[in-house]
C-alpha cells in the first residue's frame, strides 16, 4: 500500500498545475515539478521503494547509463550539463509515478483533463500565433513548432480514445472542436512527419470506436476550415514547401555524418549534448542552429552508445506492452482501458515523431513523456513482465 505524509489536496493542486502547464509556460512547469519533486523526496523510503514498478527499474538503469557515458565523455565540460538538464525529467518521473498511486482513480482523471485543457489552450495559442504572421509555423509561447507539433500529437493520442465526459447532449461537438484545433494546430506547425502520424493516431480513434462517422465528418470539415483560412492568412512557409517539396531539411547531412561516426565510441557513445562536438559536417549544414541529431534513437546512441540505446529502448517496447496488455484485458475497467490505450497512442505517437525530431533532451516533451508512462497501470516487477510477454 503507497501512501503519502503530505495534504492530498495540495498534491492533487500542484500535479494538476504542472499537467495544464506543461507547453504553456516553460517557468511554471519547471516551478509545478520542481515542487512536486520535492514532496516526494521527503516521503517516507519504505512508500517508495513500494511504489517502484517495472518502468521506474528501467528508468533508473537507462539514468545510470547515462551517468556512466556523462564520465566517460570526450567533453566532459559539456556532458556534465545533463547532471541539471535532464534532472527534471527523472525528478518528474518518479514523483509522478508516485503521486498517481496516492490520489486514487477520480483525481487522476481530473489530472488527465487539466493535461488536455492545458494542450488545447497551447494549439490555439500556436494557431492564433500563426494567424496574426507572427511566426512562420505554427508555434507556442515557450518553444519552437517542432516540440509544439509533437507535443500536440501526444495530447491528440490520449484525447482521442481517453473516457471525457460528453453525455450532455451535443457535448460531443465541444470535444470534435478540440481534436479539430489539435489537428490545425499539427497541419499549421508544416512538419511532414507529424501530420502523417497526426492521421494515423485519428485513424486509429476511428478504428478503436472512439470517433464515430458523425464525429469523424465534423472534425475533417473543422479541421480543413481552419487550416485553409489559416494558410490564406499566413502563406509563406508553405509556399516555400510547395516550390521546394523535396527538401530535407539537412537530415540527409546529418544521416551522412551518423554514417561516419557509427562505429566510433559504441559502448557508451561520446557523452551526452556532444552534436556540436563530433558532428563532422557542420559548415555543410544549412541551418547553422542545429544542435541535435534529429532522431532520438541516433541521439541516444551516439550520447550514450550501445547500452544507452538498449536501455531507452526498454522503456519504451515496456511502457507500449503495459499499456496494450491492459487494454486488452477483458476483466478490466472500460475507462482505465481507454486511458491505457489513450497513453499507449501517445507515447507511440512520441516515440514516431522522434524519427524526424526528438523529445528525450527536449525539457518539455521529456517531462510529457514521463508524464504519460507514469500513469501506466503499474506492473510491479521485471520478471512479472517478462512472464506476461512471454
């Protein structure tokens, strides 16, 4: 049994600050975990070390990888960074992880609104940003349209199939304008790969019986509206993709320079935020801000090497098992079952756009992602996880 010494309704107030904020003030959600954090450092070790899960024991190896190729960096002056860059994410994990088995079922779900509500005020500052031609692709207030446009695709996974409560007639319209803006907002951020996976998590919502065909009509209707007068009101990236389609935006460069430093340093890799460092081809680049190998799984494997990449790997094939494992599990809740697959789709959604992008070093998409695989239903060993895969 977890159990907490500290006011639950202080915790629930905090957990549900830090879910609303998450893109909408890159200060108040740095305040919201940080406090979060610091309650459950002062909880009791045997509540915990009873709270540890299958997840919160891969964690902990893919951190200590880290901290292992952070030592052996080629540039420790730089890999040291991560010692407070990347905190707020395992900080952020396992107080999460912790106070999602303290607050009961009600108050998490109230938590999983804020998220949303919070991911709706973000499309719809991105949107409105992109309207008035103050930026280029639609963007939040507190970053750039990549780490917008992803997260958005993760809001959009759990939205879509996650148990809301529309039984007030017409309800159902208010939630369509809400998958309409994540979808705009994903169209209007112009980043290819995120509208690809944008369809298929909608896809998916259709195929799971989360969107029926009135539903569904609505939406793609909303969504081209407001794509369209969009575009109209803001035509210049756009136009630049049209006359260019096949640009790559340096990727080929840099898949060319992972090409040649792919057996250098395979163990641990060359230390974490190195890119600068080790990049070889960087005056080739046509985009001189590039500071990050556009892929997580090749981020990772070059920072941390080998067992870096097998490690983060782990987390992620273990947080889609749990949560596709208990959805299809005939016995259980059919809103926990939704939640399950809601949080699967998102991370999915994650882990696709990271092919084009990335979110592990990003200090908000990390914490969206510890967010979601934190409310996983908890699976409170290895081994039991490995007898259920097997």
């Amino acid at each position: 049994m977890v159990r907490s010494k500290f006011n639950l309704e202080i915790i629930f107030c905090v957990f549900a600050a830090a879910a609303f904020s998450m893109l909408i003030s890159l200060f108040l959600i740095q305040l919201f975990i940080g406090l979060l954090s610091l309650f459950w450092i002062f909880e009791s070790g045997r509540n915990k070390k009873n709270a540890l899960s299958v997840l919160s024991t891969l964690i902990i190896i893919f951190g200590a990888v880290r901290i292992l190729s952070i030592f052996f960096s080629n540039f420790p002056s730089v890999s040291y960074q991560s010692f407070y860059k990347d905190a707020l994410f395992y900080l952020g994990f396992f107080s999460m992880s912790f106070y999602s088995r303290v607050l009961g079922k009600e108050k998490i779900k109230k938590i999983i609104y804020a998220f949303i509500s919070g991911a709706i005020v973000v499309a719809v500052i991105g949107l409105v940003q992109f309207n008035l031609k103050l930026v280029d692709r639609a963007e939040a207030f507190s970053s750039g349209y990549a780490t917008y446009s992803s997260f958005l695709l993760a809001a959009l996974g759990l939205y879509i199939v996650t148990p809301f409560p529309r039984i007030k007639k017409n309800q159902w319209i208010v939630w369509s304008f809400g998958i309409s803006f994540f979808l705009s907002g994903i169209i209007t951020s112009q980043g290819r790969t995120n509208i690809a996976v944008a369809l298929l998590i909608f896809a998916a919502g259709f195929v799971a019986r989360k969107i029926n065909f009135k539903s569904a009509a609505i939406i793609l209707v909303l969504t081209i509206i407001i794509s369209l007068i969009s575009f109209s009101n803001n035509k210049k990236e756009i136009t630049q993709r049209v006359e260019n389609p096949t640009t790559l935006s340096d990727r080929n460069i840099i898949l060319k320079g992972a090409k040649d430093l792919a057996f250098d340093h395979p163990l641990l890799g060359f230390g974490p935020r190195t890119f600068h460092q080790v990049f070889p081809y960087k005056n080739q680049l046509d985009d001189k801000g590039i500071g990050s190998w556009h892929n997580d799984f090749i981020q990772v494997y070059f920072e941390s090497g080998l067992l870096g990449l097998l490690s983060f790997i782990a987390v992620i094939i273990a947080a889609i098992w749990i949560g596709i494992k208990f959805y299809l599990k005939s016995n259980n809740d059919v809103g926990d079952k939704s939640l399950a697959l809601g949080i699967t789709l998102a991370v999915i959604a994650l882990v696709l756009s990271s092919i084009t992008a990335g979110f592990i070093d990003s200090p908000v998409l990390s914490i969206e992602f510890a967010f979601l695989i934190s409310l996983l239903p908890q699976v409170d060993s290895l081994p039991k996880l490995m007898r259920e895969i097997k």
